[in-house]
C-alpha cells in the first residue's frame, strides 16, 4: 500500500469534529478506498483542553492555524476556521505557497479570495477541494466543475442555507416565532458564527457567486448580488403564499440574460406543487438548467457537522486517491487565469412574476387606485383580492394582495412607489418575488 496521506485540520467546531471522528472510525475502509491510509497528524483549535468527544492522541497539536499550515508535515491542509480574512486567509495562502493541497469548508473565504487561491494552486500543480463550501453534503462542485462540461448553462437556482429553509419550514408548519426558530437552528449547529449572514442572506450569496463562476465562467462578483434577506417574512406572508398555492423558500439565483448575468438572493415564492417547494427543514437543493442535459435537481443536506463532513472528506479522498503530477481539473471549473470580467445585468431589468401585499386604509377607491397605478405601469394582474384585518386592527384596515403576471423589476418598483404616494398605505408594501421551475 502507498504510503499515508498526512493531513492536518485546522478547526474543531462542529464540522471538524465530526470529520476526525469519521476519519478515525472507518480508517481502515478509507484506506482500502483510496489505496493508502488518510492520517491526521496535525490539529489546531482555539481551547485545547475543550472536551470535543474526539480522540486527538498522538496527533501534533498547533496553537494556531498559520503556524500548523507553514510548519506542520502535511500533505493536505484542511480549514475548518471559516470567516474570509484573518487567520483562515492567511493559513490558507501559507499553506498553498508551501505547495500542500488544500481542501475548505469556507464560502466567504472563496467568495473574495477564490480566483487568487485558485491562480496559486494552479500555478503550484496543487488541489483546493471545496466541496462543502456550498450546499453542505450535495456534490454541486463537483457536478458544475467536471461532469456539466460541454453544457451551456442558463439558470442555477437553489436553496443554500439550511438555517433560513428551517425557520420557514417550522414558522410554516408549527407556527413558532422567527426568533424560536432560530435559535433552534443555532442549537442544532446549522448556523453561522454570527446568523445573521444566514438570515440577511449573506451566506447564500457567498454560496451563489462561487456557483456563478463555476456555471458561467466568470470572476467571482460576490459584492455585486442583489440581497434581500428573510428578516422581513411574517407568518401572514407565509399564510397568504399559501392560500394563493406558493411556498416562500430564500433562494440563491444565478441567471444568464440578453444584458448580462443576474444574481440575486431574496425570500421567493414558489409553486406549491414544485419540486424545490417540498425541500424542507436544513434540507438544500440546487437546481441547474443547461442546454444539453436539461433540468438537473439535486437535493440534500445542507448543513451540519456530519453534512459538511462528508463532503470534505470526499475531498480529502480525491486528493488520496490523485497520482502525483497529474493533470488537475481547474479549481473553478475553468483555468483561474481565463475568468471572464463578470457582466452583470441590472435588477431592474428583473423580468418575473410578483407578490405584493399592501396594507391600506379602509377608503371607497383604495382598491380601484391600486389597480390603475398597476395597469398605468403596464402590469397584468394574475389575481387581487381585499381582506379585512378588523379582528387583527380597531382602525379599519384591509389587506389587498396581489399577484402579477410576468413584468419587470423596475414596472413594480415604480407602481409601488406611486402607491406610496396615495396616502392610504398603512406601513411598508411586502413585495416578493416568484421563481418558476423550467417545467412550469
Ligand atoms: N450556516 C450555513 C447554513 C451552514 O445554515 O446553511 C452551511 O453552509
């Protein structure tokens, strides 16, 4: 048997925890796997001394990330400290200078570092796996990096955080509070260090801009994402998107169109009866559309230690299981020096249907107002109805809601702020866009 694959792991969160303990516990399959042992020798954490479950015996331990990644004797340099600057950037970049492969569960860190970590890894003949980065346990990378090539790919649309798919699903399905939700989430270990890169959608975008550049050749634009996040959902809009036959899902959409590329993060609706409606709990799903395969859905756990485990011992796999020297599959897809400048496209040029809930006084013409300001911005309306909110309010307030035929981000924009205008808004107008799967 060749000789062992020596990695070292910098993090003993929740992730890398699970990774050592699955590491250790199917040694011996691994190794029969990928035809030589996978030894970790070296670890780091922030507290030594914290009781993690694991079994670090005989492994060298580091008192930080950069010094395990410049000193320790490695092959793979495995970060698990997440964040893009300080300590995981620097670990990093030591780490490929030295020559070592790299594998990260880090979406930030690639988000505004990538194409560089990438030049340096193709210009050293090295591997940096990042598997886990998006969609936690679902093999997206490697499906966009290798197995779509020769596919001209359109639209990559997908469900990336599990914690915002969690509060949704149990707000919908329990009625519990935003904030119940998500400190369960932050209990089960979903979350991010500070959630609210989950539920601003932040971690989405980090996910969405990584996927952009593998499905369309571009730099990666991780600032230029349009980003709405879920803070603004209330039970109300998950209720009346029922009613109306749509679930409200915080998708990641990367889309080619006539102007450029348009990627965008916000809380959508999405048909009942879609596929990706059903993707419920820290569940992910990505969908991607391209012209030779079709439509191609992938649907799995999204996050968590044994999730994001799984992936980046799939990494650690490839790279024990690559013979020195071979050729290397570019680390985006595409060589890091042949990205394209990224070419976006305006929101406002957003072409899709919408859902529109307004809040208004209860005054003869409200209703016939809102409907002239829609046709005067050449809206067509799929259907509006008025509730009353008298059990919910002692001043007369009704809800109108409304949902529009495909139009364009900049007719609502402007139909709603002529609205606005009328002096019968009670509050801010929720507006939510719809996303329809290819076969719909
Ligand atoms: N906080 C992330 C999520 C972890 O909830 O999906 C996985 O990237």
């Amino acid at each position: 048997m060749a000789d062992a694959l020596k990695i070292g792991i910098a993090g003993l969160g929740t992730v890398g925890a699970s990774l050592v303990r699955i590491i250790q516990q199917k040694s011996n399959e691994l190794a029969a796997t990928c035809g030589r042992p996978i030894n970790i020798t070296a670890v780091t954490a922030r507290d030594k001394n914290k009781d993690r479950g694991i079994n670090l015996g005989g492994i060298a331990w580091f008192d930080t990330p950069e010094e395990l990644a410049a000193k320790a004797d490695i092959d793979v340099f495995v970060e698990l400290v997440g964040g893009s600057e300080g300590a995981a950037k620097a670990s990093v970049k030591a780490a490929l200078d030295r020559g070592l492969h790299v594998v990260t569960a880090n979406k930030a860190l690639l988000a505004y570092h990538g194409v560089e970590f990438a030049k340096i890894a193709e210009e050293k003949g090295s591997l940096l796996n990042f598997e886990a980065a998006v969609a936690g346990g679902i093999p997206v990378i490697k499906a966009l990096r290798e197995s779509l090539t020769g596919n001209s790919i359109s639209r990559i649309y997908g469900i990336m955080n599990g914690t915002c798919n969690y509060i949704l699903t149990k707000m919908e399905k329990e009625g519990l509070s935003f904030a119940d939700c998500l400190a369960e989430a932050q209990r089960l270990g979903y979350a991010e260090a500070d959630p609210a890169f989950d539920i601003e959608g932040n971690d989405t975008a980090h996910k969405l801009s990584i996927l952009t550049t593998l499905a369309f050749g571009n730099q990666i634009a991780a600032d230029d994402i349009y980003l709405e996040g879920i803070t603004n959902i209330s039970i109300e809009d998950i209720r009346a998107a029922s009613d109306l036959g749509y679930r409200i899902k915080l998708l990641g959409v990367a889309q080619r169109t006539d102007t450029g590329i348009e990627q965008r993060v916000h809380p959508t609706m999405v048909p009942v009866d879609s596929v990706i409606a059903q993707v419920d709990g820290v569940t992910n799903a990505v969908a991607i559309e391209s012209d030779i395969l079709g439509e191609l859905l992938m649907v799995g756990p999204g996050a968590g230690g044994n999730a994001t485990a799984s992936s980046v011992l799939g990494d650690i796999a490839d790279i024990a299981k690559s013979q020195p020297g071979a050729q290397r599959v570019p680390v985006l897809g595409h060589p890091a020096k042949a990205l394209e400048p990224y070419r976006k496209a305006q929101m406002q040029s957003h072409e899709g249907g919408y859902f529109i809930r307004l809040t208004v006084l209860d005054r003869t013409g409200v209703f016939a107002s809102v409907a002239t300001r829609m046709a005067e911005n050449q809206i067509s309306l799929e259907s509006i109805v008025q509730r009353s909110q008298q059990h919910l309010s002692p001043s007369h307030h009704q809800t109108i809601i409304l949902v529009t035929h495909a139009t364009t981000e900049d007719s609502v924009r402007k139909a709603v702020a002529a609205i606005k205008g009328e002096g019968y808004l009670v509050g801010e107008p929720q507006v939510i866009r719809i996303e329809r799967p290819k076969e719909d």
